[in-house]
C-alpha cells in the first residue's frame, strides 16, 4: 500500500488508518469470511481496525505493529494506509506490507532499528616513491 500522510491531524502517533475496496482485490473480495456482517453493510469498502503489522518495502527492518482506526474525516483516502503527522518519514511514495491477520501480529514487541551513524576511523595514508 502507498504510505500516505495524515493532513487532518487526528491520527495519533502508534495509529493508522486503513481503508481497502473489494473491487480493486477480487481473491479478497471472493473470502467467504469477508461477506460476513462485522464489515458493514457497505460491501465494496473496509475499514481495518486493530493491530496491524506495517513494513516498509523492501523489509529490511523488523516490523512495526500499529493499530488501525476508524477516522471519519479519512474515509476519502481509499487503499492507501495514512499515518500521523508525528513519528513515520518523509512519506515520499514509499510502498507498505500492511496486513491484520491474527497469525501475522509477532508476539513480542521489537524496538526499531538504531540508524545512528558508526564512528568514523581515520587511516593515515602514507605516500611512497620508488
């Protein structure tokens, strides 16, 4: 899903909003479990709510769970996740792994990657002639 920033400011930092449409997904569409009443009576969009597990492509990283909210003043923004104004980079057309399966949630929490920069080694160069 293209990462998407969240212009109204009602997303909190840990929080983001998913919205998928059925048409666009015809194998998620054709899940039986997906027809069932706990998605609403508006069948062609969804609305995730709960943790989900948000990875930047390519997954270098270890994954981040987050979790999904229903925010009204979002549902415009349609197959894209959007996350806060607080905590998430640049958002310059990167590309996420979001998924909200049960068996996808890692059991334990992982803190992210340090990108601090290694210290830097001075070599002496020596010059020799012949």
């Amino acid at each position: 899903m293209l990462g998407c920033f969240d212009e109204t400011g009602k997303l909190k930092y840990g929080e983001v909003f998913v919205q998928i449409s059925h048409q666009r997904n015809k194998q998620f569409h054709a899940m039986s479990s997906l027809s069932s009443n706990r998605y609403g009576a508006n069948k062609s969009k969804h609305i995730v709510k709960g943790k989900v597990v948000v990875a930047k492509n390519s997954c270098l990283h270890p994954v981040h769970v987050s979790r999904a909210v229903d925010v009204p003043s979002l549902h415009h923004m349609l197959d894209c996740i959007v996350f806060p104004q607080k905590g998430r980079s640049d958002l310059d057309g990167d590309i996420y792994f979001v998924n909200w399966g049960p068996g996808f949630i890692p059991p334990c929490h992982e803190n992210p990657m340090d990108h601090a920069p290694s210290q830097v080694v001075w070599i002496m160069m020596l010059r020799y002639r012949y």
